[in-house]
C-alpha cells in the first residue's frame, strides 16, 4: 500500500457544475513558475486541460494520455456524486513528474507515489509517473486526485474512515478510454478483507470511525486502507444497493454542518449493528462477485477503439482479429481530440484473458455505431455502443430478456402464470430492442 503524505481534515464534494469540454491537446509553454507562484522544477511545463492545469516533464504523448484520464477521472467523481451541490470554480494544479527526485524535492513525502497537500492557501496534486505507465501510479492519482477535488468544492469534516474510503473506492476505477468503471472489487482485495474480517486484523467498526486524521497519517497502515474502502463500499453497494439512499443523507448532513456521529446515529443506527451486517456481506462474497463490471470495462473499452478504428476506416469481424491488430501494433487510431492511449487496449484484452473463456465477445454493427456484445452464460448480453454523435461515445446496456424468459418458463411449470406473465412483461419494457423480443412476446402469449 502507498503511503499518503498528511493531508487537512477531509473535506468531501458531493456534486460539481463542471468545466468546459476536452479541447485539443494545447502545446505547451514554459512554466518556469506555476500558476500558484511556486518555483517548478527545470524542465516542467505547464498544459492546460479541461479540469486540471498539469505540469510535468513527461514526453508529450504521456502527457496526453494524463490530460485524458485526470478529465474521465473529474468526470466519474462528479457522475458519482451529482446528488450533492458544489462548484468548480478553477482549475486544479496536478504535478506529474517523471523522476522521484524532483517529486521529493518538490514536498512530495519520502516514501509515498503520490500526494494531496495543503499547506496554508496552497493546496496540489503530485505524484511520481516514472519511467513508464502502470495501474499502481493511476491508482494513486485516482485516490488523491478525489481529496483534491473534495476539498475545492464543498466544506464538511469528514471522519478519516470515509475520507480516504472514498478516495480508495475511486482508485480501484478503471479507465476505459471514454470514461471510468468503478465499484469493482479486485479478487486480491477481497481476499484481504475476508481474511482481515475472520482473523480480527480489522480495528472494531466503532474504532474505525473513532480514528482522527492525525491518527490515521502517523500511523499509515494499509490495513486501515482497505477496511475504510470496504466500508464505504458495503455502503454503496451491500444487499442491493439498500444503504444508498440513508448514505447520501449521511454525507449531505455532514456537509450541512452536522457532527458526523449525530448524522451516523440518524442515517444507520448504532455502529456494532452495522459491523455486523457489514461482516456477514463481506463474507459472503464471491472472488469474481464483481465480473459484471470488469466484463463492462473490457467490452466498453474494446467499443472505444473499434470506434475510432472505423473513423479511420478500418473494420473487424471478429474480437480476435481487433486482438492481433492491437498486439502487433496496426491498430489505426486518429489523432486530436478522438485519440486514445495505444497500451490501454492490450491491457484490456490482457484484462479479458484473465477473467476467463466463460464470457465470450462480439463485434456487431449498429445504426448509432459498432458494438462490442458480451455474451454471459445465464444469456444476458452487455451492449458496448460507439455513438458516432452525441455527449457520450461509449454507451453500454444490459439485455437481461433470455434469463428473464427462463424464469418464466419455470415458473409456467409450477402453474405460475400470474408471476411469469408479470415477470415477462417488465422484461420485455427494460429490453424491447432485444433479439429475443418476439420469441418473448410469444411466450407472454401462453400466459394469458
């Protein structure tokens, strides 16, 4: 785990208006000076981006590759949290700096990758990029870049727990080209969760909460990471989704003023009833629980690149060919602002291999644009679209009617037409352009 410098008590955004649109990638200037006033390394220059003003040293299609995450990065924290009032009133300064060294001697403490300070009226970004990319130092950026964003636009002292449980729970986001995927549970995370929960390595609920921010900073335990990230996970994820709602009044009263552990109290009730839910989910868990959403990461990221691939005219019939294309180098990708990352796609299809032969992939054509299909084994289909126009060039649905259909000729079975026939018209309004709808249709006939 990433040491994190000390950082002010948390403050959280819950919702922003944000910025303008993704222009063109500026060329940059020379920066000798921030646009803080502080002195920048030599070397450093600054480029302007939609959310963010980065200075760095990195070569220049790095540094496109960054503008392009950090804006996807601003963007999911604010589709996550628009129930909540706030504006962006400036840009962020985010410093990425190639060698540890100059990120050392810039503030940056010993040991950590990455950093959100404030310090007085200076509050920044830094973090190391290194000689090459890698997830780790995306991870970083995700986590710290949330507490950068959360202290710009709205007030509220967050306890430790859910300050850096939250900003834990957009690290884990992965980046797909046209956007973010977060709420994945990475199986080696919940494996130290179960094991944390069943060998009580875990502090007590209670305790947790109870752990100040100065606390928390002297003593930069890991493990303290992924209990405050599997707790605001349970918390917007566990049983169904049911703590959503009391958990965004939980955050809305506390950036209203109110002491955290009145809203606590308020919102969830005592903290042992909650320890013990929590655990009992937890536990509960499958290694692979979340492998919808990873399966929506690769299929949206494969619709991103067949996209742009088609805009320079070149097609694929099958998800092993777009695989040859992109390991061998030929995938043709245009430039400007439709430009993606050429390694972010191979390590998708690396992602893809790696959950396994039982989901299977494919490439179709649409009127809005190509379609990446992920087939699951129960017969529901993921829909990855490139739209050709529109705020969104990757939009994703879920086409749920052939498990719906097989309820429902169970439920015929046992006599049960009342419950399959109301089983199979909610499925055919959530899937009407399905290609099962008239074999649907005809089922929901027998029923009657």
């Amino acid at each position: 785990m990433t040491m994190r410098a000390m950082r002010a008590a948390g403050v959280l955004v819950m919702g922003v208006a944000l910025l303008a649109s993704l222009p063109a990638l500026a060329a940059p200037r020379n920066a000798p000076v921030a646009a803080d006033g502080t002195e920048m390394p030599a070397g450093m220059r600054a480029y302007p981006s939609p959310y963010y003003v980065i200075y760095s040293d990195l070569e220049p299609e790095r540094v496109q590759e960054a503008i392009l995450r950090m804006t996807r990065m601003a963007e999911e924290y604010h589709d996550r949290t628009k129930e909540f009032s706030g504006v962006i009133r400036q840009k962020f300064p985010f410093y990425l700096f190639k060698r540890g060294e100059d990120y050392y001697a810039a503030g940056g403490m010993t040991g950590s990758a990455g950093v959100f300070m404030v310090r007085g009226d200076d509050a920044k970004l830094m973090a190391i990029a290194g000689e090459r990319n890698s997830s780790s130092t995306w991870h970083v950026i995700q986590h710290e870049g949330f507490h950068q964003f959360a202290h710009a636009v709205i007030g509220g002292n967050l306890p430790a727990w859910l300050n850096e449980g939250l900003a834990e729970y957009f690290g884990e986001g992965i980046f797909t080209g046209d956007g973010m995927i977060t709420g994945v549970v990475p199986p080696s995370r919940l494996k130290k969760i179960q094991e944390g929960i069943k060998t009580r390595r875990f502090r007590s609920i209670q305790s947790m909460m109870l752990l100040s921010g100065e606390r928390w900073n002297a003593e930069m335990d890991g493990t303290n990471y992924d209990m405050a990230w599997s707790m605001v996970h349970f918390l917007a994820h566990g049983e169904n989704g049911k703590y959503q709602a009391p958990f965004s009044q939980f955050v809305k009263d506390i950036g209203h003023g109110k002491p955290w552990d009145r809203a606590w109290l308020a919102n969830f009730g005592t903290a042992e009833g909650f320890e013990k839910r929590w655990a009992q989910w937890w536990l509960a868990q499958e290694p692979l629980g979340s492998k919808d959403l990873y399966v929506k990461a690769v299929a949206s990221t494969m619709a991103s690149y067949v996209g742009r691939a088609g805009l320079m005219k070149q097609t694929f019939d099958s998800v092993d060919e777009l695989a040859r294309v992109a390991r061998d180098g030929s995938l043709k990708l245009p430039a400007g602002d439709a430009w993606l990352p050429p390694g972010l796609i191979t390590s998708i299809l690396d992602l893809k291999d790696k959950l396994g032969d039982d989901v299977t992939y494919e490439i179709k054509k649409d009127a809005r644009g190509p379609q990446v299909v992920a087939n699951m084994t129960d017969g529901t289909r993921l829909v990855a679209t490139f739209v050709k126009q529109g705020p969104k060039r990757v939009t994703t649905s879920i086409d749920d009617l052939a498990p719906a259909m097989a309820k429902a000729k169970a439920l015929l079975a046992e006599k049960k037409k009342a419950e399959a026939r109301t089983l199979l018209q909610d499925a055919i309004k959530r899937n009407p352009t399905s290609p099962q709808v008239t074999e649907a249709r005809k089922l929901l006939a027998t029923t009657l």
